[in-house]
C-alpha cells in the first residue's frame, strides 16, 4: 500500500526520490503519515524510498550505518557485497530479518540511489539496476511505471515528472494517498564539494 518512485538524470548526474504518505493498518483503514517514506542521509551521499514497512524505514533512517566504499571496488559489487552486507546485519540487530528456522532471510523492499546511480533492494537482499533511468515500487508502481514512460520524451522536469506518477498511481490505487514527497541528491556536486573542501583544508 504505496507508491516510491526513482528517476535518474543522467545528463545533471542526479537521482530523484519521491513517495506518498499512505500507510496500510492490520483493521484494514489507510491513513496518512508525517514521517515521509523519502530521506537523504549519511554526508548527503545515500537517498532513499521505502515501502513495506515503517518500521524498516526507522531502521534504514536512524540506525543502518552504510560501510565505507573502498576506493578500488566497483560501486555494483560495493552495493551488492559490502552494502548488502551490512544491511543484513543492522536487519538482525534492530529484529527485522528472517521468516523462521530453515527458511531463507527476507528484508524489505526499497530504492536507493548512491553515486549517480538509482538501485532497488529486494525482500530477498537481490540488489537490481533497472536498464530504464527511473523506476516504481509498492502497490502503484505499474501506474507509476506507465507515467513514467509516457513522459520521459517530453520536457517536463524530473520533479513534475515524479509528481505526475504519483498523482497518476493516487489516481488508479486504492493504497497510494497525498502529500507527495519528492527530494534529489546530485552526486557530481556531492563530489564538488568534497573536493572543495579538502583544497580549502589544504590552502588554509
């Protein structure tokens, strides 16, 4: 019961985020929450989009710690191995992990964009990269997906076309529901101002 939705722009090396606000109860109501499903963290260098559950969403927020990225590891293998890794770990810590004994762990799912690239993690800790420079989860994705596609030759901006999906799954979905979050994270500037600050560290 919810829409997340993930657009790169290649051209600006910046990655979108955005997500409704609807939250699906065991008594069967939908209500809307403040605690957005979209946030920015860790030195501004992770942005991500979650559904399937809030309490993953606290987890990834406040507690996951994302490991140091070896300077020679591929980001894909970073994301894959040492990211996944880690998150397995903070899942068993905080008690969201697994489905009992002898059965396969399972996560949550989510989006997360890291480096100028835009990444989905699976309840099975698959990490996938779509070919197509956006993607949707939850319940209103394939709306979403269909707006998505339908606007990415025109000239709208990423921001309006993310706000479109969303209204879009709103629009077709029971379980999707307004206010829309929508943030970016450009990591070329990300990377700007890392380099600017170690000169200014130097020269002063």
């Amino acid at each position: 019961m919810t829409c997340v939705v993930g657009l790169i722009d290649n051209e600006s090396g910046t990655v979108y985020m955005g997500g409704d606000s609807a939250a699906y109860y065991s008594d069967g109501t939908i209500r809307c929450r403040a605690d957005p499903k979209v946030f920015i963290k860790t030195n501004n260098k992770f942005i991500y989009g979650f559904c399937s559950s809030f309490r993953m969403g606290d987890i990834l927020k406040h507690y996951f710690v994302e490991p140091e990225h070896p300077q020679d590891m591929p980001i894909d293998d970073y994301m894959r191995v040492t990211y996944i890794d880690a998150l397995q770990v903070a899942f068993k810590q905080k008690g969201f992990h697994g489905t009992g004994k002898n059965q396969p762990d399972q996560g949550g799912n989510f989006a997360v964009g890291y480096a100028g690239k835009l990444f989905t993690v699976e309840s099975d800790f698959q990490v996938a990269e779509s070919l197509e420079p956006h993607t949707a989860l939850g319940s209103g994705a394939r709306e979403a997906m269909g707006s998505l596609f339908s606007t990415q030759k025109t000239k709208m901006s990423s921001e309006a076309r993310i706000l479109l999906a969303l209204e879009s799954a709103e629009k077709y979905t029971s379980g999707v529901r307004a206010p829309f979050t929508i943030k970016s994270l450009n990591w070329a500037e990300k990377r700007l101002s890392v380099i600017d600050e170690i000169i200014t560290f130097i020269e002063g």
